[in-house]
C-alpha cells in the first residue's frame, strides 16, 4: 500500500480510475436492486404498466403450487451437485494428483473439454442426447446393456436428466479447483502419517481433508449459487419449456416465466428477492461453518 | 490421494491398472458426445435417426459415404443467416472482454495503489457486489432498459458488464502482490504522469491476470443466454447462443443442421482454449486461489 506523505499525483486520479466501475455499479447495479425493492410490491402488465400490490406477491407465491415445484427441484439439483458432482470431482482430482499417472496435461483437457461447450450449447446438445427412441443415451444404453430405448428421460425422468447433463459438464471444472487444492496438502505429512501407519483413509481423513477444506468450501459456494440460478439447462433440454407437469422448472426459470412469458416483472422481482435471501443465507452458514471449524483445528 | 506406495511391485500394477482403467472410463463418457456431435453435424435427418454415429453397411469398411451430407451447413451458411450470428457473437464478446478487463484493471488499480476518501467504502461495495446474485437484477434490469430506450441495442445487452465488480477485485489483488510500490514512486520522480504509469508500468506487471480476465470474460459473454434473449429482439442482432437454440423451430426440426450450428458455435472457444490452456485454468481458478 502506498503511504507517501506528500501526495505527488492530483486528487482526481484515482477517481477516475474508478469512474467506470462506479458508473456502471451505480447505474446498473445498485439502482436496479433498488428498483427492484419497490417493483417486489407491484404487480405489471409489461414494463409500462405497473399497480402497487403491497405483500401480496409474496402470498400469491406461497400458494402457487408451481413456486414449490421449482424449489423442490432446485434443492434437488443443488443436492446432486454438492453430494455427487462435486466427490465425484474430488475423486477425479485424487485420480489425476499422482505423478505416477503418465499424460496427466492430456487427461486434465480431456476432463476439462466439456464446460468449454458453454451451457445452452450443453443443454441443445444434451436434448437431443436424452431424447427417446433416437437419444444417444438410450440408443447405447440399449445395445450394451438392452436397457429399456423408449425410457422417457425428458418427459418423466427430467431431474435426473439435468443432474446427469451438468455432472457431464461441470466434473472436471470442479476438478481443476480441487487439483489446486490438493497441491496444498503436504506430502512430508502424508509420508510420516503412513511411517506410522496410518491407513489409506485416515490418511485422506486427517491430512488430505483439512487442506483442502478451505478450496472446498469455496467449491461447495459457488456450487450452490450456481445450482440456484440454474435457468439454460432445463429451459433449453425442454425446448424453451418446464417439461410436461413442471418436472424441470427451476426458480430462475419460474421467475423468467412470470417476468417475461405472462410480463408480471413485479413479482418476479419478488420471486428474485426470494432467491438472493436463500443464497445470502447460504453464504452465512457457509462463513460460520468454515469459521467454527478453523476455530476448532 | 495418490496410489498407496505398495511393498510388492504386483501389487502397485494392480493399483495403476484400476486407476487408468477409470481414467479411459470417464474420458470415454467425456468425449462421446464430441464424437457423437461431429459425426451428426453431416448426416441427413434420415441417416441421423437410423445410425447413431457413422451410417453403415456402405462398401469402405463398413462406412456408407452416401449417409454423409453437406446440406446442414448449405442450409446454415446460406439461408439461416449463421454467419451473422457468428459475427455477432465475436463483436458482443470481444467488446465486453476488452472493456471489461480494462475497466477491472483501472478499479483494481485504485483499490490497491491509491490512498483517497472513499477508498473503504469503494472496497466494501465491491465486496459487497460479490454477492448480489445475477437473477436478482434480471427483472428490473430489464425495467431500467426499457426505460432508457435500450432494449434491442447492443449497448444495453453490453454495457451493463463491463465493469463487474468480481474483475475490480481479481485486479486489486493482483495489483497488491506484484506491484511494488517502489515502481511506481520511482516513475514519479522521473516526472511520469499517472496515467501513463498505469499503460506502461502497471498492466504490464498484472499480465497474466490480464490474459486470464480477457479469456474468462470473453468465453462467458460467448456462452451468455439468457441476457440476449431478454435484451436482444430483432433476428439479426442475435449471437450465437440464442440462434443455435432457435433453430428447433416449433414447426420443423433438423437434428443435423442443429448440431452442426452447435459446432459452429463451439469451435472457436476450444481452439481459444487450446492455444492459452495454461491462462485460461489460471484464470478459472483465480477466484479460489485467492480465496
């Protein structure tokens, strides 16, 4: 940090370095959140029309049974995430981490490949991958396993289609945190655990684990926001729909629809309201989680 | 955790051999769909339904040529407008990646070298920014373009990312561990203006931050849905990743031309990705690193 005494450049210069930031913050971000605290108690036809409804955005969503089906699906996603996705990652990662596997550059692009693709050209593909009769899935699953070619993945099998697209997407993403994470674990430790006989496990338990936890823990973070704004992967496998009975809406897609397909920008500021308290509340537990335990290391 | 150090030779080859077999494994599964992708990009609808990934039973190693077609990119070059789309993408992408990473390494550089009023503050509201989650801004961002005429321009599907409060904080950072103050003092005496010490003395000691950035941002902007198509209205102002969704028309739907726009849309961000590998994990894994 510079602590010259006497100031040897004009006031205004690092102002104008932050001008743009500052702009762009006020204008686009701060007032729209300001914005949007009012437009949760309105109800609009459109950006143009707008009438003050005070709570009742909040009640009308409580009581519509689309609302619960989009958290219960999104809890469902971010679960698969947190709980397979991501050991699986670590797995993978432990895979890679030794330097006796040969071409480990080569594995780790290979892994890596799929979040290249970007999400809605994942989710075009993994439509045409999942659907029945002419999918690739049930197409191979069926010659090597004679599973069941008109399985109806993308009519009553939508989470675990999803869960299935982005573990395939996001995998080894999520190994390359854990590959820098791993190269925090001291190896000297690892050796003088197993000197003294320590197994396997308990090895990972009591050495791997505790270096890693702090890259986990941001892992497990960005998961979860990214899970509950889940929007192009299911609006897109579903051909820009919910899927039959709602079986794909996510609370992004339920907060597009009410804002854009039936116009109500009101309550889906609403609906946006209730999704940031949910994440803000995850961030919290998650920094007093991972406070407590480095309290108790 | 690496493969235990087994007493007995044997023992190590039995571990290696499981560990590569659940490599081939999972990378097979990675890279079908590629394959599978490509193969149908030049098939005809009728090949598509019939084989799943080289039409068969022809008289070169069982490969049948006929199956094979050029129409999906005929149809996408010459009559669905591919190339604009294209075009589109690479201006909305560069533009934001450019003046995104500019506007984050000056905010950066405030933050970390400048002692001003306000600087507490500015700090705690990037911080702050962080959090606000993007769907949050999704409906009343449209409200405010609406009401500032900007729906349907790219101004108003660019502008409001191209100072993201997550790239002010990377440069900050960057800018705290490998900048020495003594560089730039040493500059000021030599009567150096400060702007000119941010182009010529600064950036370039944040250049790897700067390659990552640019590479995160543009491939981001690349892959954006849903900001274009709230934002965007007319065909031809389309990028890439709404059109391609777009060519499953409700009336007719071409299995072939849609995966070849897929790999036209694709293609470039693996070959980015190939040349920079190295920047662009550095960049993927920035925030973490730092925490």
């Amino acid at each position: 940090m510079s602590s010259t005494t006497a100031r040897q450049y004009p006031a205004w210069v690092p102002y104008f370095f932050l001008l743009p930031f500052l702009g762009v913050f006020l204008v686009f971000i701060a007032y729209p959140m300001l914005l949007s605290a009012t437009m949760a108690f309105q109800q609009n036809a459109g950006p143009g029309v707008s009438e003050p409804v005070g709570l009742k955005n909040f009640t009308w969503m409580v009581q519509d049974p689309a609302f619960w089906i989009a958290v219960k699906n999104t809890t469902i996603f971010a679960a698969a995430s947190v709980f397979i996705q991501l050991p699986a990652a670590l797995g993978l990662a432990l895979l890679l981490n030794s330097d006796k596997i040969k071409g480990r550059g080569l594995w780790r692009m290979i892994f890596f490949a799929p979040v290249l693709v970007g999400l809605p050209f994942v989710a075009i593909l993994a439509g045409l991958i999942f659907e029945k009769n002419t999918g690739l899935l049930n197409v191979t699953l069926n010659a090597l396993f004679g599973f069941d070619q008109e399985f109806p993945w993308l009519q009553e099998f939508v989470m675990p289609a999803l869960i299935v697209a982005a573990f395939w997407m996001y995998v080894g993403f999520n190994m390359i945190y854990f590959l820098a994470a791993l190269q925090n674990v001291n190896k000297d430790l690892l050796e003088a655990a197993q000197v003294d006989g320590a197994n396997a496990w308990q090895r990972f338990r009591n050495v791997t684990i505790p270096a890693i936890k702090p890259v986990a823990a941001f892992v497990v973070l960005l998961s979860l926001i990214g899970s509950f704004q889940l929007f192009e992967l299911p609006y897109l496998m579903l051909n820009e729909s919910a899927g039959p009975e709602n079986r794909g809406l996510t609370l992004v897609m339920y907060l597009y629809q009410q804002g854009f397909d039936r116009g109500d920008l009101g309550y889906a500021s609403a609906v946006g309201w209730v999704l940031a308290v949910a994440l803000f509340a995850f961030a919290i537990v998650q920094s007093v989680i991972s406070k407590r335990s480095e309290a108790d290391a | 955790m690496s493969a235990p150090n087994a007493a007995s030779t044997k023992r190590f080859d039995l571990n290696m051999l499981i560990v590569y077999l659940l490599l081939v494994v999972f990378a097979t599964i990675t890279l079908v769909p590629f394959v599978y992708l490509l193969f149908s990009a030049f098939k005809s609808t009728e090949s598509f339904f019939s084989f799943v990934f080289w039409p068969t039973q022809g008289a070169w190693y069982d490969v049948d040529w006929q199956g094979f077609t050029l129409d999906n990119w005929r149809t996408l070059f010459f009559e669905a407008g591919i190339v604009r789309a294209t075009v589109n993408s690479f201006f909305i992408s560069s533009v934001t990646a450019i003046l995104a990473t500019l506007f984050s390494a000056m905010g950066g550089y405030a933050l970390a070298k400048y002692r001003f009023r306000g600087r507490g503050l500015t700090t705690l509201v990037v911080l702050g920014s962080l959090a606000i989650p993007f769907a949050l801004l999704i409906a009343p961002g449209y409200q405010l373009l609406y009401w500032l005429g900007l729906l349907d321009t790219y101004t108003g599907l660019i502008l409001p990312g191209v100072a993201p409060a997550f790239g002010v904080y990377l440069f900050r950072q960057a800018f705290i561990s490998s900048l020495p103050d003594a560089l730039i003092e040493a500059a000021r005496i030599d009567g150096c203006g400060d702007i000119r010490i941010f182009f010529q003395i600064a950036l370039p000691m944040v250049r790897p931050m700067i390659g990552a950035f640019l590479l995160i941002t543009y491939l981001a902007t690349w892959n954006n849905f849903i900001s274009p198509q709230i934002v965007i209205q007319s065909a031809d102002k389309l990028p890439l990743s709404v059109f391609v969704a777009q060519l499953r028309g409700p009336y007719s739907t071409s299995y072939g031309m849609i995966m070849a726009g897929t790999l036209v849309a694709i293609t470039p961000v693996l070959v980015l990705f190939l040349l920079l590998q190295r920047d662009f994990i550095a960049g993927l894994t920035a925030g973490a690193v730092k925490g």
